[in-house]
C-alpha cells in the first residue's frame, strides 16, 4: 500500500516499538488532531462562502496537508505512485443513493413497515457495496488482505452479497409472515457472513504465490502508526492502532514509498531500520505482503460461528414452519411464489384471495380452526391487534364470471369477499375473521370490518373463545 501524508490519523517516527506512556501520549495528540479539524473544516468552508482566503485556516502542517489530501481525493480519485488512477473519478451516486434510501427507511418506519425499513437499508447496503465493486472509486479495506489494489473489488462484492442476503426474504413476507421473514433474514445474513469468511480465508492461504509473487530488496526508512477510533457512544473510547514499517524501493526503473498492506494490529513493528527482503506484487508494485496468524485465525473461527448458527437458526426455522398452524390445503408452490413476488396486481391480488380455495374439503368431511390458526392467519396478512369471529350472514352471491363470484354481506361493514368457481350450495351463512378499522363517511364516523380469513361453515367449525363485535 503506498505510504501517505496528510493523514491525521497517522504518526510517523524512527523507533520500532513504543511504551505505553508514548502510546497514551499519540491517543491524546490523535484527539486533539481530531478536535482541531472541526475548526479548520468551519472555517475552511466559511472562506468558501465568503469568496477568498483571507482567513488562515490552519494552525498545523499536518491539518494544511490533511485539507489537501482530501481535496485531491475528491477531484481526482485515488492515484498510485505514477500517477495513474486506481478507478473513477468519485461521483455523487452513492450520496443520492444514501439520500434516497434514508428518505425510503424514515418513511416506512414512520408508517410503521418495519419489513419496507429493513429491506431498504439492505437493499441501498447491497447497491453501494456493488457500485464500489464495480467502479473502484475508492481503496477498499478486507479482513485478510487490508488495502491493496484489489481491496475496493472484493469488499465491494462482500458487502453487496451481504446486503442482497438480507434483503431477499423480506420478500416472503406474504408467505412466511412477519416474523417467519425476520427469521430467514437472520439466518441469510449469518450464513452469508460466514461464507465470506471462509472464502476470505482460504484465498488468503496462497496469497504469496498468487498475488505477491516477488521478492525484492528494500530500505525501512522509518514506521507508521495509524490509529482508529471504535468507541461506541456512551462506551469507553476504544482506540486501536495499526504498524507497519515504511518501505523505499526501486521497482523496474520506478521509485516506490510504501507500507503493509495488511498492517500489524499493536504498536510494535515486526522490522529493523535498514535493508529488508519485501514480497511484492508485480502488478501492483505498491501492493506489500504482511501475513498474520492471529487474523487468520480469528477469521477462520469467527466464519465457522456465523455457520454454525445459521445452521442452528435453519433447524429452528424449518421446525417452527413445520409446527405452525397452516391454512388448511392452501397449495402455495413455487410458480405461487413467483407471481406474488414478482406477478401484477391484479395477479397478486387474485392469488391471495384464491389460497382460501385449498379449505374446500369433501361432503361431510369438517374441520376445526382454533384461535391458533387465526392468530397464525393475522400475522401472515400483517393484522394486529383485538380480531373478532362472526358467523356473518350472506345477503346474495354475485358471479363476476364464468370461474369468479364474490360475497355480499347483509351486515355492509364488510366488505364482500372474491372466490373462484360457483356458488352453489354454499349456504346463507359463512364464517369470517375480522379487525376493526374507522373512517368517517358523510362527516359520520363509521365503524368497519376488514375480513383477514374466512371460511365455508359446511367445512369448518371454529373452536375458540373470540366472538363477534357488539358496537
């Protein structure tokens, strides 16, 4: 990885290792660096409003150099040694994405879709993880490989894979319920984070004989520390530093400064000051081989864990969908699935209102919903709250066709209910689970029944405790 300036992150000295007193005095100049930079960016962008710089900004040359990397970033994109770009030029995608997206979560969060909040966050997580995958605009950073010059792919990938994981069984919520698809997202993300991992750690095994495939001399000029702050607010302040020695280094004709691209966790360097034998990657000159045995072996046991639970999470999962409550003969296959997810309207529409056809048992056969079926029914179809059971009578049976009628209520705070085939013999009463809603009609408050199941009462007998609305 090329060696930087202007980082105020960063501090470069001559000494190998370091005591703790001289660690505890880089945490407090760190924090002071990062206090003084409010400062700089207030009046920074004050000069911009203004029209001219007459207003010294800075008070340090690590602030002056830090204003200038980052300006450099912004209009140009990350450079190697020789000045060629390492991708695009940074765009502004991703902050409209961001926007976007946070417009999408607030919105369904407000409205109280929990499901539409946690697929948008996925869903915009999985877009940008992707975008730098694919446009490289920026040096990424990996578990096992730190930064380097394929850093920005793979861990745009990682972080997409892992955003689509966690978005998809959103999507099932029709099917699965509420907490059914919270469960499966659960369990898609472990089981994705696990397997990146893996992958992660068994690519990184030959790292030296397919990425950093040459040897060569170079002079340790000095080492750099980076810090980086973890603390998580109200929580003790969690500083963590990163060494690694800097490199001076002629490559085919070329001058390189560089560091690890996998820095040490700690401190301490692993070097002397003077000549070295660093592996490099001939592709990539800048790119500089660290190994480290303790990642390693952390990634290996923290993938293991997250495949291991949603192994766990699985065997849970397909247990409860087992044991819970069904529509009775509702037929949901997998051509089902597709039209609910992915059909029209009125596709969807006619799907749902059809998966009450499958209750239809032979003559003189019955069977028993109990409060558990209903309760399972409500949290399929999104219901909450008090529901009540009526055994409604029918005004009338009106055929939209051939294979449709619909259901007309005496009782006109239900709305009529649409079924496939023919009406005959079906009798002037029906059974029907239902919620209450308001809505003012004429400047009137009126009271109304949203039917979530219902049911033929020649087929099915309700054993439970609810009981019709008393309004």
């Amino acid at each position: 990885m090329r060696f930087e300036d202007g980082r105020i992150d960063q501090f470069v000295s001559s000494d190998k290792t370091i005591s703790e007193q001289e660690k505890k005095n880089l945490i407090w100049e760190y924090t002071q660096r990062c206090r003084g930079m409010a400062t700089v960016a207030y009046k920074y962008f004050k000069n911009e409003l203004k029209g001219d710089d007459s207003e010294e900004i800075f008070t340090e040359d690590e602030q002056r150099a830090f204003m200038a990397r980052s300006q450099d970033l912004a209009q140009n994109g990350y450079q190697d040694a020789a000045g060629s770009k390492d991708g695009k030029k940074p765009s502004f995608v991703p902050l409209i994405i961001v926007i976007l997206a946070f417009a999408v979560i607030i919105g369904a969060a407000i409205s109280g879709n929990m499901l539409a909040a946690f697929g948008a966050f996925f869903l915009v997580f999985s877009a940008l993880g992707f975008y730098s995958a694919f446009t490289r605009n920026s040096r990424g950073s990996t578990f096992y490989g730190g930064t380097n010059s394929g850093s920005s792919k793979s861990a745009g990938l990682s972080l997409g894979i892992i955003g689509l994981a966690g978005a998809i069984p959103l999507f099932f919520e029709k099917l699965l319920g509420v907490s059914g698809a919270f469960f499966l997202m659960v369990i898609c993300v472990f089981a994705a984070v696990g397997l990146m991992m893996l992958v992660g750690f068994i690519a990184s095994l030959d790292l030296k004989g397919r990425k950093y495939k040459e040897e060569i001399s170079a002079e340790c000029v000095g080492y750099s520390r980076v810090l980086e702050d973890r603390s998580n607010s109200g929580r003790r302040r969690g500083i963590y530093f990163r060494t690694s020695p800097i490199f001076e280094y002629t490559y085919q004709g070329r001058e390189y400064r560089g560091i690890y691209d996998r820095m040490i966790d700690g401190v301490n360097a692993d070097l002397n000051m003077g000549p070295v034998s660093i592996r490099i990657d001939p592709d990539h000159p800048e790119d500089i081989y660290h190994s480290s045995r303790p990642v390693l072996a952390k990634g290996l046991i923290v993938g293991l864990i997250c495949i291991v639970l949603a192994g766990v999470l699985s065997f849970v999962f397909v247990t409860q969908q087992r044991n819970a409550p069904k529509m009775p003969g509702a037929n949901i296959g997998p051509k089902t699935i597709f039209s609910m997810l992915f059909g029209s309207e009125d596709q969807q529409q006619n799907i749902m209102e059809s998966l009450g056809e499958g209750l239809k048992m032979p003559a003189g056969k019955s069977s028993e919903i109990t409060d558990e079926v209903v309760e399972h029914m409500a949290e399929q179809y999104g219901e909450s709250g008090e529901w009540y059971y009526e055994l409604a009578t029918v005004e009338r049976y009106d055929e939209v066709d051939e294979k449709n009628f619909n259901i007309v209520f005496e009782d006109h705070a239900f709305p009529q209910v649409g079924k496939k085939g023919k009406p005959d013999g079906l009798g002037d009463k029906w059974i029907v689970f239902y919620t209450l809603y308001e809505y003012e009609s004429n400047g009137e408050k009126k009271t109304g029944k949203a039917i979530f199941f219902d049911a033929n009462p020649k087929e099915y007998t309700y054993t439970g405790t609810h009981k019709a609305y008393e309004g």
